[in-house]
C-alpha cells in the first residue's frame, strides 16, 4: 500500500459555503479514525482506489484541519485486501443504519411489506422495495405518468414535500418517494444523486409559464423520519453565463479526452450537434463513456441533452435530458461513429424535461450541472474547465525547510493535535509513560527518552502525584531548546482527577522554566480512554505560549461531551494568540502514533564527511559538503542553522546526594542541586536553529 497524510476538512468556509463547527469536525475523527472508510474516485462507491482514516485535529493560528491518512492501493493483493474491507464496511453500515428504523419503516408500510419478497437499502434513507412498489402505495401516481414516465412536478409537489437531495415524502404519511437513480453517478442507487441539477431544476416549478417533469423510482418507497442529508466535496458549478448564442459553432463538435480525463471521468468523448430550421435551432448532446454502468449487466449509460432555442424570443422552448444505454457491441460502434451517424439505435431512458421559456443563461447553468462529472461541458462553453492534476507536485521548500522542517519562537503561539485510537488493555497502574523513541546504533534498536523528560517526572511527584519512568530505555540528551516528552497514559480510575495532576505537574515545570529564563520548546502528550475509544492529545510550543495556554482554562475534560466543548474554546484561544508561519511542516511532526513530535534530522544525510583536526578540541571541526549543498553551507555561514549533538547518558549523579540523578528526589530545573554527567557517548550531530551552548571538547 501507498500512503499518503492529507488535510481533509478544515474549519473554513468551503468554496460552495460550507462551514463546519469544532463539535462537527470532533465527530468526523471519532468515527473514521478506528475503521476508516473506502476512497472512491470522484465520489464514485463502484470505483474504490484505497482507504482513507481521519486521523486528528490540528490546531493552528487560523485554522483548524482535519487530518487523515489515505492508504491506496499498489497491487491485485491490495486491491483484494481493500475490496474485502468495502464489503464488510458496507454491510455493516446499511445494518447500522436500518435497524433503528426496522420495525416502524414496516408499520408504516402495512401491507405494502412482503416479506422475502423486497430488499432493503440505505442511502441517505431507509428504502425498501420491489417492482412497482411505489404505483402500489400511490396509485394516482401511475395515472400522472406521460409517455416517458414521467411526473410533472407542480402536481406532484401538490402531493409530496421535497425534503431535500432527491428525496419527496408524502405530506400525509411517513412514505417517501425518490428520484430514478439514473440521476445518480455512474447511474448507481449505490452512489449520491446529483443535488446541484436537482435543486436549481425544481426551482423552475414556481416559474409562470414553465412546466417541468421528473422521473421517480418506481421500486423503491423511503422512510422520511430516517433521512440525513448528505455531503459531497466535489466542487462543480453552474457558472454565471451570457446569452451569446451566437458564439456556439453549429454543426457537430467533438471533444475527446486525454488520458488523465478517461482514467478519472471514465470518458472517451463528448459531442454537440447545432441544427438551423429558420428561427428554431435545435440542439443534442451525448457523451461516451468508456466503461460499462456497475449496476446493469452489459451496459453502457450515456447522458443525452436534447433542447430548442427560439431566436426570435432568446430563449429555449424545450429542454429534455436523458440516458441512452448501449450493450458492448453497440458501444464499439458508438466509438467509432458520429453522433449523427448511430441514428436512435440505443435503449433510451428519458429522466427530465422543462417546456416554457429557459433563458439561455438558466440553460447552460442546468446542462452544466446535469453533466456533473464531464469537464468538456466547461470547454465547450469556452471556460476554463475543471480539473485535478494526477501528476505528483514536486515539494516546494525552502533552503531552511529541507533541513529544519519545524521551527517554533516564542510568540507564535502553540499547535494542538486531537487523534482517537482503539482502546487497548491498560497497565494496572494509573499513569505511566507510554511511549518511546526508537534510536538505532551500531548493536541493534533501542527504546529511548529524552533526558528532559526526569524533570517532567520530578515535577509531577513535586504535585503529590506518582509517576515512574520505564527501566528498558536509554537516556538521551539532545543539546538543543526542542523538548519531546513522551505520551503519559492514564487509567480509567479517578481519571479526570489523575490528568488533573499531570496537567499541574507539566504547569509547575513550565512555570519553573520561565523564573530560569529557559527558552524550551517543548512537545507533550496526553492519552485517557473516552468511551469506546482512546483520545491522545498532544501539544508544542515555546515555554511562554505554553504558560498563557494553561492558565486560559481550569481543566482538560475527560468526559466527551465536555472534551468537545473545551477543543472550541481552544479553537478559539489559539486563533488569538498565535501567529501563523510556514513552520512546522505537517507531515513531519504529526506522527502515525497521533503525537507531534521534533524529528531530528542528522547531519549525515548532507555532508560527505566530518572531521576534528584538532583530536584535543572537539569545539572544533570541518566539514565536507556534498554537492548541491551551497544553501546548506550559507544557513551555516549565517547562523540560521547549527549543528548539535545528541548524547547516549550512561551515567547522570545529583550532585547533592551522589544518587543517580533520575532516583534522586531534587531537581536542577528547581534549582536544588546541579547534575555532573560522569559517563557518555556522542551518537551523531543533527541541524537545529536553538544549539545549547555548551563544551563538548
């Protein structure tokens, strides 16, 4: 599997106006960051190319993103392991979601309900259905039916109320109807209807003078009180045109698909035929599609539009859309002829049709909309059209960013991330360390804390609280201001009052800094267990933004609903006292564990070699640069990046004691004894732009 962290949602508006509150984005974490859902080429169900989970809430200045990893799939054994997944993912989710509504959707539907003889499915609504079940409960309805099946829907609207996305319950029953799913993409019940064409054509039924009909489902009825409505990303418009007719070509234009266009769109070509008879012009649309519809065997759907346009009165008279299916055969012949060359030899379903008169602007907005998903529409009508590049984006950063990819000043306020993770089985103590690093030497891979991290214990015993540190890790001292403590766990006992006492301890220790007038930016962690899931928060900044966070509120809530309550405030509080730079890069200090954490990036992978010509000074060293490494070398030359060393502690002592620092009860950070490092091992150097100033010689 490939893997991929993106941003997938964020507090800001949305380019069609959508905005979401904190307490919405909380709730998109909380249930796809376990199981995760399939993701699907342009929101298509029957085309899923990996699997997407959202993995936080990052907060920042101004914004907050929802983060998520998508996994995507490189193999047929991916595609399998993927598939597999849909499957259970689905049925689970059409159980999950009809059951609640089981036994009033069939009180509701009386004798209309056969059992072993419908099916039931979810999509948006609780349906279920046979053939024709829907002209069973509304027989008036099959009375209303005109050549082509279709309703005209002011009388229908008469009988059913729109609740929204296709869906029309009946004004005196809890029954609702829906539109054909040929209104769907890839003309699937499985997938969405296409709500922009939808709402802007129902809004002509309360036009004077302009008639409309629709094509329902005949085979499936809806339980209205189960309707959700739906949200879809996808940004396509219905652009504002002029009423220049003039300036489309007349005749039959095609226009054909590049590679990108037939992958994602599933389209070879899409056609536009002009035909003058005096003032009438008349005028038909049909795109092919290079793959067959999911849901039909051996069929190929094709969206036709066929309209006339008055010139004398400027507008059309008639607009009609439809899909015209072709079986394999067909199709290959469809490929190699014109429009007007196949004649009628297609099955033909019509869905909608508008008699009156449609100003050409209202016209375009609706065949736009209607061919949601084909990016030709947009040429054609000479704009530009919409597209989403496939090709990988080379990484823009700067010289700084390649080899410091986070920097934090005090000032700029702190970064919070938010993850839910499956809850597995906690130590019987109620709070430890949870996690380590990783350091690989020479004799293997070890489990490894920063040293700092005995001051955070020191400090959380110092509130009356007990904390101990893991006895299989070794103890590195990285000589720089950036500080990653690790995720402290706490257990399911007095848990609000537990991460209470880490809170204060982490406070105290801070506060300390500040009399010392350190300059630490540090990175701390928090986990507990809400509900069915595990919440892990984590949060970096400098020691003075740290400070004014904490005394902004009394308490992190361990219980859910006032957790999302708080994760506003902080929303709130983060955007007004912070300052948004281009640091930290994302994708390097958002971790898969959910922690952010400073990723140190060594030395060694941009020089070619490091020397100490004097054996007695190590203050003092050269540098052999690889090539292409002249914006290395000028950060260096001027000081916006230094190197610093990492050091393996062997032995530490309190100089008040001589106890090995870590058992003794005083702290340096406190100012009650000194540390004497007495044994150590230099590990590698790293770039940084805070070294410590310290002698290594």
């Amino acid at each position: 599997m490939m893997k991929y962290l993106g941003v997938f949602l964020s507090d800001q508006p949305s380019r069609d106006g959508i905005q979401f509150t904190i307490s919405a984005l909380e709730d998109t974490i909380w249930q796809g960051s376990i199981v995760g859902t399939p993701t699907n080429i342009s929101h298509d169900i029957h085309r899923t190319a990996g699997w997407s989970f959202t993995k936080g809430l990052f907060f920042a200045p101004n914004k907050v993103l929802v983060m998520g990893c998508t996994w995507v799939a490189d193999s047929e054994n991916d595609y399998e392991i993927i598939s597999d997944a849909k499957s259970k993912y689905f049925t689970h989710h059409l159980n999950t979601q009809i059951q609640p509504h089981y036994t009033q959707f069939i009180d509701a539907l009386k004798e209309l309900y056969i059992e072993d003889k419908g099916k039931w499915f979810y999509n948006s609504i609780v349906l279920y259905g046979y053939n024709d079940i829907v002209f069973n409960a509304f027989p008036d309805l099959s009375n209303q039916l005109d050549k082509d099946g279709l309703i005209e829907i002011q009388w229908f609207l008469d009988k059913f109320e729109h609740l929204s996305q296709g869906v029309f319950k009946k004004k005196d029953s809890d029954l609702a109807v829906i539109l054909h799913p040929y209104f769907r993409k890839s003309t699937s019940i499985f997938n969405n209807f296409n709500w922009e064409f939808i709402d802007e054509f129902l809004s002509f039924a309360k036009v004077a003078d302009v008639k409309i009909k629709i094509k329902i489902d005949g085979d499936f009825l809806g339980y209205a009180p189960s309707f959700i409505t739906g949200m879809e990303f996808e940004y396509w418009w219905g652009p504002k045109y002029n009423d220049d007719i003039s300036s489309i070509p007349s005749g039959l234009t095609t226009y054909g698909s590049s590679d990108y266009e037939k992958l994602y769109y599933n389209l070879v070509k899409t056609e536009f035929v002009w035909k003058n008879d005096n003032d009438l012009y008349t005028f038909e649309m049909e795109e092919v599609k290079n793959e067959p519809a999911p849901t039909l065997k051996d069929t190929y759907t094709c969206r036709y539009v066929h309209s006339i346009y008055d010139s004398k009165n400027k507008s059309f008279n008639h607009f009609d859309g439809a899909i015209r299916a072709y079986d394999t055969d067909l199709m290959i012949d469809r490929l190699d002829k014109k429009m007007t060359e196949m004649g009628r030899r297609s099955q033909y379903t019509k869905l909608f049709r508008i008699d009156g008169s449609l100003p050409l602007s209202s016209w375009k907005s609706l065949v736009t909309k209607y061919l949601q998903g084909n990016p030709q529409i947009y040429e054609y009508f000479e704009l530009q059209k919409p597209n989403i590049d496939l090709e990988k984006q080379d990484e823009t950063k700067t010289a700084f960013e390649k080899y410091l990819p986070y920097s934090i000043n005090k000032g700029e306020g702190i970064r919070l991330y938010v993850s839910y993770r499956e809850k597995v089985k906690k130590k019987t103590i109620n709070r430890y360390i949870s996690s380590c690093d990783e350091i690989l030497l020479e004799n293997g891979k070890f489990k490894a804390l920063e040293y700092f991290t005995v001051e955070l214990v020191k400090a959380i015993r110092r509130v009356g609280a007990s904390i101990d540190l893991p006895n299989d890790c070794l103890f590195i001292i990285p000589e720089d201001y950036y500080c990653n403590i690790p995720c402290i766990t706490h257990g399911d006992t007095n848990t609000q009052k537990l991460v209470n006492e880490t809170v204060d301890g982490i406070k105290l220790l801070i506060t300390q800094l500040l009399k010392n007038n350190s300059n630490e930016v540090i990175s701390f962690s928090l986990s507990w267990d809400i509900d069915e899931n595990e919440v892990l928060i984590s949060f970096i900044g400098h020691i003075f933004d740290l400070d004014l966070w904490f005394k902004s509120f009394d308490s992190i809530p361990t219980h859910r609903d006032g957790f999302k309550s708080w994760l506003t405030a902080q929303s709130k509080f983060i955007k007004e006292n912070g300052i948004e730079n281009q640091y930290p890069v994302l994708s390097e200090i958002i971790k898969d564990d959910g922690m952010l954490f400073f990723t140190r990036r060594l030395i060694l992978k941009d020089i070619k070699n490091m020397s100490f010509p004097d054996k007695s000074n190590h203050n003092l060293y050269e540098i052999e640069f690889d090539e292409g490494k002249e914006d290395l070398a000028e950060l260096l030359r001027t000081q916006q990046l230094y190197m610093a060393p990492l050091i393996n502690v062997k032995k530490m002592i309190c100089n008040k004691t001589g106890l090995n620092y870590i058992e003794s009860p005083y702290s340096a950070i406190f100012n009650e004894t000194q540390q004497e490092l007495v044994d150590c091992e230099m590990l590698c150097f790293y770039w940084t732009d805070k070294p410590r100033p310290i002698s290594i010689g």
